[in-house]
C-alpha cells in the first residue's frame, strides 16, 4: 500500500485530499506538527509528499530540501502561487511536480497516480529510520541529522540499524556481536566496546549526544 504524506496547513483542503487518498486505498498521513515536519517524515516513510508552499514556521522550499538530502522520495507541489518564479523554484529545489491552487480532485489523482507510476516501476523505494530527528538511510548507510550527514562504516551503520528497529528494547551484547561479525564464533568482548566507543564519538560530532543508552552487564538501547 502507498504511504502518502500531505503537509498542508489549510485543513479543509488537507482533509479533502486525505478522503480522496484513503478512498483510492492508500494510506494517508496530514502534517499537524508544523515545526516538525522532517521527523514526521522520517517516521511515517511516505511514498509520495505533497506539500504546500507557505506553511508556518518554515516554507515548503526549506522541507523539500531538508527531504532531498535524504531521499529521492517524489515531491508534488501544491499552491495558490502559482506564478513561474515558484514553479521553476519547485523544481529546481527538488519537486518532481507542481499543481496550482484551487485544482481539481481528479486533476490531483492523475497528477499523483502518474509520479507513482514512475517512481515505482523503475526505483526501488528508499527505506528510512527515524529517532528523535536522526533518520538512517538503509539504501546508502548514511545517518542525517539537523541537515548533517554522517557516513557510516559496515559496523557502524550495523549497530544502529539494529538498535533503531528495535527502539525502545534492550539488544544484549551477544546479538548485537553476532549482528556485527555474523559468528557464533568467539569475538573479544572489547572489539564491541571499541566499536561503540567510535560510533558515539561521531555521533556526538553531529550533535546526538547520549543517543545510544548503555545498559550494564546486559547491552545497549536507544530509548
């Protein structure tokens, strides 16, 4: 099923495209949080944004760039300006497409069915983590947060994988090894402490400080 996200401040037309939305089968998600719209992103997954040029708090411009340096997920503008100055800045800002305030609801179907369309039959979905605004990226191995990227080593990237789908649970040192070094073989303890340790240090480097909660004599959590 199609995830679709609408971030639009103007709730009757926000309502309106969710109705039309669920009423093809596909799930949908309205932005009430306005100061938070790329954690909301990263949490929800969408397959589809559409997006509103004024918004509060910050444009649609800042968030479909905040959006582009994670993902290629398509963007479809919606807006009542319509003129070419913001169609062209749509466009060149990272939007796959643009539809001009007030539009018509089977306009808007074909206009989405279409960027679904070519999305899908040929790329495969960009598949994105969210925790308190970091949000890893399981097709490239980066972690980005507050519009810094972190590259991530083979183990790096492992640890927080396994830790960021299991949030909220504790992943003992033994399955967090074997997820690292895939071995029921021995592996000194203190190569994963060492792992760890450099793992935290370039994390707090972009500003996600005590991110990873150890939790002693049994393994570490992201809470």
């Amino acid at each position: 099923m199609y995830r679709i996200l609408i971030v639009e401040d103007d709730e009757i037309i926000a309502k309106a495209i969710e109705n039309r939305i669920i009423s093809w089968g596909y799930e949908a998600k309205r932005i009430q949080d306005f100061q938070h719209v790329f954690q909301e992103f990263g949490a929800f997954d969408p397959h589809l944004v559409l997006i509103d040029i004024s918004l509060p708090f910050y444009n649609g411009y800042h968030w479909c760039s905040e959006i582009r340096k994670v993902s290629k997920v398509p963007i479809l503008f919606i807006s009542s300006a319509s003129d070419k100055m913001n169609i062209v800045m749509a466009i060149n800002m990272g939007g796959d497409d643009f539809i001009a305030k007030p539009f018509d609801l089977e306009v808007l179907t074909a206009k989405i069915q279409a960027l679904l369309r070519r999305s899908y039959d040929f790329t495969a979905h960009n598949n994105l983590l969210e925790h308190q605004g970091a949000v890893l990226n399981t097709n490239d191995t980066t972690l980005t947060y507050q519009s810094k990227k972190l590259e991530l080593t083979k183990n790096d990237y492992r640890i927080l994988m396994t830790l960021m789908e299991n949030k909220g649970k504790v992943i003992t040192r033994e399955n967090l090894m074997m997820k690292l070094w895939e071995s029921d073989e021995y592996i000194d303890e203190n190569t994963l402490t060492v792992n760890m340790t450099r793992l935290r240090r370039k994390l707090e480097s972009i500003g996600l400080v005590d991110f990873i909660t150890t939790k002693k004599g049994i393994g570490y959590i992201i809470e």
